[in-house]
C-alpha cells in the first residue's frame, strides 16, 4: 500500500507584531501536508523561516516535481520512509520534516498510541514550556508578559536595550526567564551582559554569538556564569558533536533538522556527551506544535509555545495551563484539523 499526498500553504497570524534579532513579522506562513496510507491520514507542518531560504513555495515545487516519489513508497516504518525522503529532498529539511512528521502520525494511529507511549515516555515528565516575549518597546513587553501569567518566559534580546529591558521585566516578574539572542551580540557584549543577567534570575541563554564564529564561543563556554544553548550553531544531526565543548547544551527544531526521524537520534546524541537538551519552537501551530510536545519527555527544557503567540491555528488537540502543555490521549500526535 502507497500514500496519497495533499497539502495547503497557510498563513497564521501572530497576536502581535513578532519580532526578533533578525527581523519582525505579522504572520507565520506554513506548509501543511496530509498524507493518506490505507483510511488513515496523517498530518504534518513545515513553516517557512526568512533566513533558512525556504519558502512555501520550494516546497510546493519540490512536492509537485516528485509526487510520484513521494506516493510510491512501501510504508512499514517512520525511520525508512525518512531515508528515502531524505534522499529525495536533500536540499529540503523543512518539506521533509512536515511529511515525516505526518509519517510518525500514521504510525502512531496504525499502533493505537500517542507518540510518546509509542515511545514509552511520561507526558507528565514533561518540561514546563516557556512563553515567548518578542523584542519590542519597554513598555510593550511588560504589558504582553503580565497579559500571560506564564512560570518560564524566553525574552527575545539582540538590541542596545538588552540590560534595561531585562532589568524592568525582573521588575514586573519573578517568573523564570530564559534569553534567546538570535546571534545579535559580540564576543565582547556577551561577555559584559552574561554576569548581568546572572544577578537577574536568567537561566540560560540561546545563542549569543552568529553560528559561524566558533572561537569566540570556545571563550564564551569558558567563561560564562550561564548555561549557553545552540540553535542556529545546530541545525542538523551532524551539528550535534560540532557543539560539544562550544555550548552546554543544544536546541532541537523539527523543522530544520528534518523531522522526528532525527530528532530522536539528535536527544540520544547528546545525552551521550552529557549535552543539555531543549526542543524548540519556529511558530508552529498545533500541528508541528503537537510533534514537539510528544517529544517533550524526552528533553530538558521545551518551547513549544507556537499556538499561543498566533492569533490563528490549524489543529487543536493540544491543552496550555499556566507552562504544562498536554496533548490528547489520541493515537499518533492526538490532533484533530481546524478549517484554516
């Protein structure tokens, strides 16, 4: 038996202007994919990010020129299918990751079980998911955090304001705080800001420095008072070990490193170099959100707060209570599609 494949593009909208280091946006555009095997579908999610240069649109076109591929595959695994597609597409990691997500959705329904009891995991060992605040004025990121009484908030940083922004939040909050700064500092601001926000109750820090610069995050490992977390330093399977050594610890996105299928080779990777282990966020809505929260059990610290900052959503299927995310008790990612 083979797949029937059908897809849409979406565009959800952000309750607010989303900005970061490297850019602001009002709407999150997407792929979605449904794969058909037998009377069972399976859903996945693919969202286009600026700077990975991977639109919607190369995925549609990428989809379209091997449909044929994609459909004629003898299913029996997730990790098969994501060999064949990885071949298929490897220039492709996000069109991947939303059909080996769909892939994983499948199988889990084939079984009867929510991912992570496919996997034997505890959804109630589950990390607390943090609630993005996004760079804005002062005031504005006040305003959104004690909207969102939230125990863990990411505050994204990258601008000349970072300490006083980070000083007024503290002011307003005794919630957790984690910072993502999208590698918008130097070596030299790092290093000045990282004590800073030690005294300030902050966790850990995402990615200071730009991707490539490798030796001035060999200094920064050294010296900083604060766990340091890679992101755009860790994009696929192959960046695990590069990280070692360089970064406490590494954040896992579905999208980039190409789905599921990696992302569990990723989490037994760097537990064996005693590697802190965080599942990350690109906006998903409920469906790549769903895919993160069944691998929740598995990790450290999670991010999976996608459905919450969109205004819009193409799934539900997932319960937010005050950091606790809970997927359904339904087979594969427990999600049920909404009319986007």
């Amino acid at each position: 038996m083979s797949f029937h494949i059908t897809y849409r593009q979406t565009n959800l909208k952000f309750r607010y202007p989303f900005t970061i280091s490297k850019g602001t946006k009002t709407h999150q555009p997407a792929l979605m994919v449904e794969l058909q095997f037998g009377n069972i579908r399976g859903f996945g999610e693919a969202p286009a990010i600026t700077y990975y240069n991977i639109p919607v649109e190369k995925m549609i076109s990428d989809i379209e020129s091997k449909k044929k591929f994609i459909e004629q595959f003898s299913f029996t695994h997730p990790d098969r299918y994501w060999h064949y597609l990885h071949h298929l597409f490897p220039g492709n990691p996000f069109l991947v990751a939303a059909l080996d997500i769909a892939a994983w959705d499948i199988y889990g329904k084939l079984k009867q079980l929510p991912l992570y009891k496919l996997w034997n995991t505890d959804i109630a060992a589950a990390p607390p998911t943090d609630y993005t605040i996004g760079i804005d004025t002062v005031e504005k990121m006040i305003s959104k955090m004690l909207e969102k009484p939230w125990p863990v908030y990411k505050i994204k940083l990258g601008t000349k304001d970072d300490i006083p922004v980070m000083e007024a939040l503290r002011k307003n909050s005794d919630a957790i705080f984690r910072v993502d700064a999208n590698a918008g500092w130097s070596l030299q601001e790092a290093l000045e800001i990282l004590p800073i926000l030690k005294t300030l109750g902050v966790e850990l820090v995402e990615q200071p420095l730009a991707k490539d610069d490798w030796e001035g995050m060999k200094i920064l490992y050294q010296q900083s008072p604060l766990p340091l977390i890679a992101d755009e330093s860790c994009v696929s399977e192959n960046d695990v070990q590069k990280c070692k050594g360089f970064f406490h610890g590494i954040n896992i996105k579905l999208t980039k490193c190409s789905g599921i299928t990696p992302a569990l080779r990723m989490i037994s990777e760097a537990r064996s170099a005693d590697m802190k282990i965080m599942l990350g966020s690109m906006n998903e809505g409920t469906i790549g959100s769903a895919a993160i929260v069944q691998l929740a059990p598995q990790v450290d610290y999670l991010d999976a707060d996608g459905p919450l900052l969109l205004e819009e959503d193409n799934a539900s299927g997932l319960q937010y209570y005050f950091g606790k995310v809970t997927p359904s008790n339904s087979a594969g990612l427990g999600i049920v599609i909404t009319g986007v």
